[in-house]
C-alpha cells in the first residue's frame, strides 16, 4: 500500500524543444514555483547568471544546455522529476535518451515561431515511445502569431488536435494576460518590477464589465470573438485522449517573465499520468519476449540512461542516472547487473538537483537516483532483483563528423586515456578503432558542437589540451554479415567491435554497393 501511494505522488516529465525556445528559462521557473529554488537565473545573450540547471561551465559560459540533468520538487504533496535535457540538436542522442526514462513531456513553443525543426523530431520521439504531451506557447510578452494560427499549425504538421485550456489575451506590448477556459478565470498580466501579476480573477461571465475594463474594449472584443470560435470548432477536452496521445492541451504566458508558470505547473500535476508500465526485453543476448513491467510490481528493476562525469569537482567521480521502472530501491541493496552477470551492492544512491547531490535510503518509480559508477554500468543497461532484463532499443546515432585524437603534449599520458574513456562511457563521443591496431583514438560524433564540447572537457576536467586531425567521412554505415566492401573505403571497428564502413557522401555509398555483391549496410548499429 505504501509503494502504490508513493508511485501516485510522482510524475516524471522532460521538457522538448527547439533551441532558443525558452526551455532552461522555464525549466527554472517551474523550480522556482515548486519552493526548490529562491532564485532563478535569467538567459540573455551572452551576459547571464548560472542557472541551476545548467551546471557544466561550457553550458553557463554560452547560455546553452548540452547535457542531461535530473531535479526532483514537491509541489502541493506531489513528486515532479523535472527531467532537463540539451536543447541544441547536436545533442540530440542525449535527449533521445533521455525521453527514455519519462512518463509525459512537455512540448515548448515559441509563440512568435511556431512549430520547429528540432521540435518535430523530438516530437516523433514521443509519439513512438507512447509520452503523453503538455504544450506551453511561450514569450507571449513579446511579438506573436495568431493563437489560431498556432494551434492550426500544431494539427497540420505534428498530426495531434491542439486543444487550448486557457487563451492568450494579446501579444507583446499589447499582452493583457490570460483566459482560463475551465476555471472562468482571467489572470492578468502587469508590466511592473519584476512583472509580477494580481491574483486571478473569476470571471464567470466574459461578456462582464469587469473584464472590459481590466483588458480594454478592443481587447475585450477580440476575446469574445475568439473565444466564441473555439467553442465552436476545437472539442472539449478529454483527459482519456491526451494520455492516448490524440490531443494535447495548450497553455501560454511568458517564463521569463513568470507568468503563466505557476498555473502550468498546477496542470501539469494534474494532468500528467504517474509512473506508467515499461516495455523490456526478458531473457539472455537480447533474445527474449517483450515484457511490460508494473509500476506496482514487487521486483526492483531500473536502467541507465545516462552516464556523467565530474558534475562535481570535489567527487571527480562518475554518475549513472538510473531511472526506476518498478518495485522499491533501497539504500544498500545487493543487485543483478544482466549485462555481466554480476552481483553489486548499491550503497551510495543520492538525489541529484543539478550538480548536487543527497543521500537517499529509499526511491520508488518514477523517481531518478545517482549512483556512483565505478566503471561498471553503461548507458542503456538495466539493475534487477535477478531477472534478465534488457531495454527494448537504446538509441545510437551515427557519427558525422570524424577526427583523429592527439594529445598536444604528444604523450598519450594516464589522464588522456582516462578523459577519452570517460566521455566515451558517457556518450558524448564515440570511439572507433583502426583494424591495423593504431593507438590513437578515431572520435565520432553526430555534431560539431559535441566535438568542441569534447575537447573544452579534456582540457578543464581533465588538464589535456588535444589536436583533432579532421578527416573528410560524413556517413557511417555498419556493415551486416560477412561481406566487405569492394571498395577502397576504409573500415573500422565500434566500440563492440563491429565493422563499420566510412563514407565521404551517398554517392559513395550507392558506389560501393553497386560493386560489392551482397554487402548489407546500416545506418544503425546492429542489435540495439
């Protein structure tokens, strides 16, 4: 009884969205509302505070989130797991991952630019993990589109009915506020030190006075018309077809600013489902049946998505982020480990909040612990009582951009290995070995970003300046069989020691296939 109260308190969600969007800004702002925080840091440009979210140096140097952190708050006796996740699309590997471990997501728009790039593929993550949505339209305070014109956007291009719970009521230097739909309340926007707004007011008649006068006649009308619209043609909200993902709610306001905040994030307890039943592969080499394993079930089951090092200078140590699927983690508890077959005992679990980190003695689904990684736990793998248990599919992009290692010293000492080792177990590079046998590590990544990220934490991390000897390959495809190309192109070993092949353009590639008979190519690793 205990462990299903506990399962029903939390909601684990991570917020999707195109760069620039205002994610880190209302990723704040919800810890600002929840009491975990006094103080948020405001993004602007290049001169900003560190905010808590973003606690790697790069991220708060540049105003940008490239790795994954993890925040628990309470909030009116409710667990939110704010999972953060980088919002540029060279990391968009991290964020997959990351939508891994999460029961719903929040879908982030810029009011002013609609529908998104990243957002579309972040959104298609969603769909096929089955992740419930939550749309916020944010920077209503500045210059925006036509909330019909967004809402008809969302439909068309995402395929999912945009259902609004409040409206906006205008934009920019006109914005008055918002309407909420369900509660007839109006919450009214001021421009004022610190923009802090008035308590809402209950409105339950729109056509009042008291509305007209608080928003102005040519807004007030505008409104009715809207309003009037929606009644008529957007259904009425069904909480069933949301979790069913054929809808989603919309709420607007503006996080930099903090309004409209505190009203999403009561939704959003409201709304987003607790922990949720998790699909796993059961039985040895990844050959099993797909299971789905209940939240409520006794057996303790979790799985890494997500290795860190050196979130804290003072550990200098590595954390996996595991995610609990079921049954109840206790401080101290002996663990299966299916990838080794190992036994290992799991003294050290903590909350994390950024870069801190509290000792915890119990967690229950749903909820992310920080387990210190003694080398042993990789991204993607599971922790059970004793079953074997693996994750249907992890994901694995394929690098784009190549480039020989070097240290600039010349001398491949214990911390350049160690750096590179490290950084491959997080996934922020993958390491490809020449099959002569050559000691220098080939580096693969999907964006440039990555790369500089890479060499930024070899050198503040690690104390390792390197060179990068950059090499022309563009495609990287593993190659299924036994057949090898016919071609000159050169072919490498992963990280499991597969062949991949390593191509210059797609032409090459439709060239080497057109000569190599029965060769089989992939642009995903096999058996993931």
């Amino acid at each position: 009884m205990h462990q299903n109260t506990e399962i029903s308190r939390r909601r684990t969600v991570a917020i999707i969205s195109h760069p620039d969007a205002g994610k880190t800004t209302l990723t704040e702002k919800l810890l600002l509302y929840s009491g975990a925080i006094h103080q948020a840091g405001a993004v602007t440009g290049g001169k900003h505070a560190a905010t808590t979210s973003d606690w790697m140096g790069i991220e708060q140097q540049r105003g940008i989130s490239v790795s994954s952190s993890a925040m628990r708050v309470s909030y009116n006796n409710t667990l939110l797991n704010i999972l953060d996740t980088p919002g540029h699309q060279d990391f968009s590997e991290d964020t997959f991952r990351t939508l891994m471990a999460v029961d719903s997501a929040i879908m982030l728009l810029d009011a002013g630019r609609g529908v998104q790039e990243q957002t579309i593929k972040l959104f298609k993550v969603c769909r096929d993990r089955g992740i419930p949505i939550i749309t916020f339209m944010n920077k209503m305070d500045r210059p925006s589109r036509s909330p019909l014109e967004l809402l008809d956007e969302v439909e068309k291009v995402l395929g999912i009915t945009a259902i609004p719970i409040t409206w906006p009521i205008g934009d920019g230097l006109d914005f008055r506020g918002i309407y909420d739909r369900e509660q007839h309340k109006f919450h009214e926007f001021e421009r004022t030190v610190g923009n802090r707004y008035k308590a809402p007011a209950t409105i339950s008649d729109t056509r009042s006075e008291e509305l007209r006068e608080a928003i102005g006649s040519s807004s007030h009308n505008q409104l009715l018309e809207d309003l009037e619209f929606v009644e008529h043609v957007i259904p009425t909200f069904n909480r069933d077809e949301y979790l069913a993902e054929q809808c989603t709610p919309v709420f607007w306001g503006s996080a930099i600013t903090n309004f409209g905040v505190e009203h999403f994030l009561q939704h959003i307890l409201t709304l987003a489902p607790s922990p949720q039943a998790f699909s796993m592969l059961k039985g040895a080499n990844r050959n099993g049946n797909v299971v789905e394993l209940d939240a409520a079930g006794d057996e303790f089951v979790g799985f890494v998505y997500k290795v860190q090092a050196n979130m804290n200078k003072a550990h200098r140590d590595r954390i996996s982020f595991v995610r609990i699927v079921s049954g109840k983690f206790e401080r101290g508890m002996s663990a299966f480990h299916p990838r080794t077959g190992k036994e290992v005992k799991l003294n050290y679990p903590f909350e994390i909040f950024g870069r801190e980190r509290t000792i915890i003695d119990e967690a229950f689904p749903g909820d992310v612990i920080g387990l210190t990684n003694p080398g042993l736990f990789r991204v993607g793998d599971t922790i059970t009582e004793g079953s074997m248990l693996d994750i249907k599919s992890f994901p694995r992009f394929a690098p784009e951009i190549f480039a020989k290692v070097l240290p600039a010293t010349g001398s491949f000492s214990k911390s350049f290995r160690k750096g590179v080792e490290q950084l491959r177990e997080e996934g922020v590079i993958q390491i490809f070995s020449e099959i002569s046998g050559s000691p220098i590590p080939l580096v693969g990544v999907v964006g440039e970003l990555q790369l500089e990220l890479f060499a930024w934490r070899m050198e503040n991390e690690y104390d390792e300046r390197i060179k990068l000897d950059r090499l022309p390959f563009t495609r990287t495809r593993w190659i299924i069989g036994d057949t090898k190309p016919k071609t000159s192109v050169p072919v490498v070993l992963d990280e499991q020691q597969r062949p991949v092949a390593l191509f210059k353009s797609d032409w090459e590639i439709d060239y080497t296939i057109e000569r190599s008979e029965n060769l089989i190519l992939s642009d995903t690793p096999p058996n993931i």
